[in-house]
C-alpha cells in the first residue's frame, strides 16, 4: 500500500489533477472507482495519481484491463505489466478478454468494436465491483485529436464540443485539461514505467496519422494548438448547453396536444426560430419518440426540416426510427417500427438466460445479464437509464425479456412496496403508447424484475444481506464516446 501523502510532498502534478477533478465535481470523498489502465503513459499517470490521492480522499481504488486478443505475446505482456503495476501500487486487479475478432459486425472497424465491447464491460463491471465511477485516462491531446477528427467529417456544435470530462454520472476524466508532454515528465520525476501500444504507431489508423501527422504540420502555424483545441472545446460545449435548454424551452411552446404515442409541433411556429433553434427542436422531438438515447445525425435533422416542415402538405418521411409527417399547419411525430416488426401489438418475448447478451429485436438494443459473487454492494441499490442491479437470492433465475401486456402491474423502487399498474407507471411518465410496446420488460417467475432503462421491482432491491448480485444493462445497439 502506498503511504500517505501530504501536501509537502504531493507532486505538482498530482495537485493539479486534484484540483480539476474538486472543481468538476469529478471525484469526491468516499468514491469508489474503476480505473481502466492500458498500460500506456495517460491511464498509467491517471491511476499514479490516483493512488497518491487514495488516502487523503478515501478513494477505493480497482484497476481494470481489458485483453483484446490481437497483438499475440504483446498483448499478454500489456496484461502482466499492469497486473504487476497494480501489485506495485497495492489497487485489486483485474483483467478481462475481450474477443473483439469474434464479435466483430460488417460496417464496424476492430476499433470501433473494441471501444463498444469495453464501454459495455467497464458498466457492467462497475456496477458489479459496486464503482461508482470509472476513471478513464483521455487527455487534452486526445481531446485535440477528436476535435479535429469530428471537424473532418462536418460535425456541429454537439460533436465539436469534443469529449465531456464526465458523462453519464459514471464515467470521468481527470486528464482531459493535461497535456502528453506534463504525462510523461511526471511518469520520469516518478520513476513510473510504461508501455507503448504498437498499433499507435500504424498509419492505418485516423487516430494515428492525426496525431503523427496533422497535429505536428498545424502545430507550424499554432505551437500551442493543443491547448487552443481544448478551450475551444469547453466553449463550445457551454454554447452547445445553452441552446439546449433554449431548445427545450421553445419545444414547449411548440407542442401541440397529442394522443398516446405522438408528438406534434406548430409548423409557423418552429419555422419563426432561428435554423439553430428549428434544428435543435427537430432534434429533441425526434429524441423522444425514439427508445435508443444515441440522437438523430445532422443529415436525419435537416431531411425533416427539407422534406416535411418544407414541404407540402401531406409530405413525410421514414427518418431514424420516426414517421414525420406535414398535416397543413402540424408536424407529426411517431415511432416507425422498423421492417419486420410493423405489427406492434404482438407481443415479443424472448428468453435471457444468466449470463447472457441477447438483442431486443424491437429496438435493436441489447440486454445483458450477468451474475456476481460479491461482498461490495453499490451505493444506491435501484437502476439508472441503461443499469441495474437486483440481488439474484430473491428470486428465481429463470429470466425473459417481453413486452409489456395490459394488466402487468409491480412493486416500483422508491414506493415501499405500493403495487403499480405498469400502464400507469407509463402514463406517470408521460411515455407514448406505442413507444411503451417496445420498452423490454425483463420479468422472473415471481414478477417483474425491471422496466429496462427506468424502474426495478421493490421486492428485488440490494440490501445489507446480499451476497451476490444480478447485474442487468441497457445498451445501445452503437454507443458513442471513446472508453478506452
């Protein structure tokens, strides 16, 4: 275990990445976090950091690392460098196999699968260990990088904005505001090895031939563009903020009554707002009718406005999982069912055996279940938008996922064991109809177990007797954002 610090002999570095995770209300005292450590200087230097502030914070501290199965013997010495950095720095370690080969999909490079199979596995994992946070160690480098990768492919103000210090209340980064150059002095003041990934190196990469290529050629006409990038991200993401909440604020006004599952907009009205405005409320509408929380592309948002909202009357269009249509003076929203699954009031109802990851075909999301021996519990027992965590002993693991059926009623967290109508449940929430059909309902002998993506059942809460934990997630059939 390392000793205690004080601020006598705290490395400027160390203090500095305190500061900015204090400021960002990134860490507080008593968390417990998961820090995926590659092996690379970046997630080295963050987990460093992080051990010399254990103390002080009361920090609990894991390290995971994920085995990708690709560089052969490489791979394998990545994975006792860490695991023996770890014993060096007295944090329980773990390592995952990821087989990113095998559960590769057509359209989706092996990077691109990587980063989806950890962001699944850094979730599931954390609510397993009972993490309430994942540190991540992206830097102000790599927050330059995307920047200029998203400007590549004609991004707006939400992909400029670049990556976010903290995302989903979970996942953080504590070296988004430090550069590469300060990583590796202090990694040499330390006497802190490392190691360095080969595939970094590989032209083949977009990633790569901007950092080798790109940044030092700009670098010419800017020296300190790095720094540059990165303020111009946190500007553009308190712009991008800002005209979120103008956006809601006008879809408000926009909103006309609706039955069930619908949304309608005054079309004179969303036409008067700026195009900034009309896009964003395009956005947000399209958003909600839509089960997947992954929002509508640029090209989605102007087809709508292009098609429909200018065309004539009677104009429409299938548009990312939304029928939109122009009635005069009225832009309609619904959800379009995707080909094969048109007759929405059959129901579907597929079994999730533990463990397990099976697709729900109504919206392309998958559910995953997986069964943990585990003396930690989480903080707050209950579920989040895309996780849950149930204690297994209280029920039967005999598991499905369905949709919901007239008279499904359950005992929903937070109401002391009160029976709710799941229909009222829905209406509480102001849910459409039709988009209640294609929530999944993951249900037990005994009853439902989770409305995915919303409520657990009371009857099946964490509590100070459990000793083992059913650990359940909602997950984007694509999530965006780096995890590595």
């Amino acid at each position: 275990m390392t000793r205690p610090v004080t601020k006598l002999n705290t490395p400027r570095f160390v203090l500095d990445v305190a500061n900015r995770a204090k400021t960002s209300r990134l860490l507080s005292r008593g968390d417990r976090v998961l820090v995926a450590v590659s092996g690379g200087p970046d997630s080295v230097a963050l987990v460093s950091a992080l051990c010399a502030l254990r103390l002080r914070w009361n920090l609990q501290l894991w390290v995971v690392h994920f085995h990708h199965g690709l560089r052969g013997t490489e791979a394998d010495d990545d994975a006792e460098f860490v695991k023996g950095l770890s014993e060096r720095f007295g944090v329980p370690f773990i390592c995952r196999r990821l087989p990113v080969a095998s559960t590769r999909v057509k359209g989706r490079s092996l990077q691109d699968t990587a980063h989806h199979l950890r962001y699944e596995a850094l979730l599931t994992l954390s609510l397993a260990i009972g993490a309430n946070k994942v540190a991540l160690g992206h830097t102000q480098d790599d927050q330059a990088e995307t920047l200029l990768m998203w400007l590549l492919r004609g991004a707006g103000t939400t992909g400029l904005a670049g990556m976010p210090a903290m995302r989903e209340d979970r996942f953080i980064r504590p070296l988004l505001e430090v550069g590469r150059g300060d990583i590796l002095q202090y990694l040499s003041e330390q006497g802190v090895p490392f190691r360095e990934d080969s595939t970094n190196l590989k032209p083949v990469y977009l990633r790569n031939r901007m950092r080798h290529e790109v940044i030092p050629a700009l670098h010419v006409f800017n020296p300190g563009l790095v720094k540059t990038l990165s303020r111009q991200a946190v500007i553009l993401r308190e712009d991008d903020r800002y005209l979120d909440q103008l956006a809601e604020a006008e879809m408000t006004c926009l909103s006309q009554p609706a039955d069930g599952d619908e949304w309608i907009l005054d079309r004179k009205k969303l036409l008067a707002l700026p195009l900034a405005l009309q896009r964003r409320v395009v956005r947000l509408a399209l958003r909600r009718i839509r089960v997947q929380r992954q929002g509508p592309s640029f090209a989605a948002v102007s087809q709508v406005l292009d098609r429909v909202v200018s065309g004539r009357s009677g104009s429409m269009g299938k548009i990312q999982g939304a029928l939109v249509t122009r009635e005069y003076e009225r832009i309609r929203f619904v959800p379009a069912l995707s080909e094969g699954h048109e007759r929405a009031s059959e129901p579907c109802r597929m079994p999730l055996p533990v463990p397990s990851s099976v697709t729900w075909p109504l919206t392309g999301q998958r559910v995953t279940a997986s069964l943990l021996h585990s003396s930690v519990r989480p903080e707050r027992a209950g579920s989040s938008l895309a996780s849950a965590v149930v204690d297994p002993d209280r029920l039967t693991l005999d598991l499905e996922v369905r949709s919901w059926s007239p008279g499904d009623a359950f005992q929903p967290f937070g109401m002391h064991g009160r029976r709710k109508k799941l229909q009222d449940f829905f209406a509480d929430l102001k849910i459409p109809r039709r988009a209640r059909r294609r929530i999944p309902v993951i249900v037990a002998p005994e009853g439902i177990v989770w409305i995915a993506g919303h409520r657990i059942d009371h009857r099946f809460r964490i509590t100070n007797h459990t000793s083992r934990m059913l650990c359940l997630a909602l997950l984007d059939a694509d999530p965006t954002g780096r995890t590595d």
